[in-house]
C-alpha cells in the first residue's frame, strides 16, 4: 500500500478554484491510451478512481493500482506547463 497525499496546487480552473491532486489523476485516468481503452483498462482506471470519491482525503493505493497508475500518468500528453504539475508527475513517478 502507498499513501498518496491529496494537495492543492496552484492551478486554477476558475477564480478561486484550484486542482487537487485527486483531480490530476482523475484528469489522467480519462486520457485514451494509444489504441483506445481495453475492457481490462475500464476495470483499473474504475478501481484507481473509486480510491478517490472524497477528494477531502489522502488516499491508499494497492501496489498493483500504484503501478498502474505510474504507467498510465507517464504516458499522459499534458496540455499545459505548471511548476505544481511538474512536481505531481515527479511524486507519481517516485511512489
């Protein structure tokens, strides 16, 4: 099991709004791999989101879900540079 601590960045999406951690990787679940979602895909991606239903929260990942999730947030073409985005992908990457 991994804790993955749910922050607020500075990214905002409206006034006073801001991405947390959770929302980045809500944002990354919903990017279609190359070739497209496999059922196998819907079943990970479902399990990693349902970690994330109280976003007031950290959160524990099986290791197998971390793993996943590693994969599946380093194959993400992000739209936009952040300082806060660099330092999401490099706590993923470190998990």
């Amino acid at each position: 099991m991994k804790t993955i601590v749910n922050k607020t960045t500075t990214i905002a999406t409206a006034p006073e709004q801001f991405l947390t951690t959770a929302d980045l990787i809500k944002q990354s679940l919903n990017v279609v791999p190359q070739g497209g979602f496999t059922r196998e895909d819907f079943k990970v991606r479902d399990r990693i989101e349902a970690y994330l239903s109280d976003q007031a929260r950290d959160f524990e990942l099986e290791d197998a879900d971390v793993n996943a999730l590693k994969k599946i947030v380093s194959e993400v073409r992000w739209t936009f540079r952040h300082p806060d985005l660099t330092d999401f992908l490099n706590e993923i990457e470190a998990l």
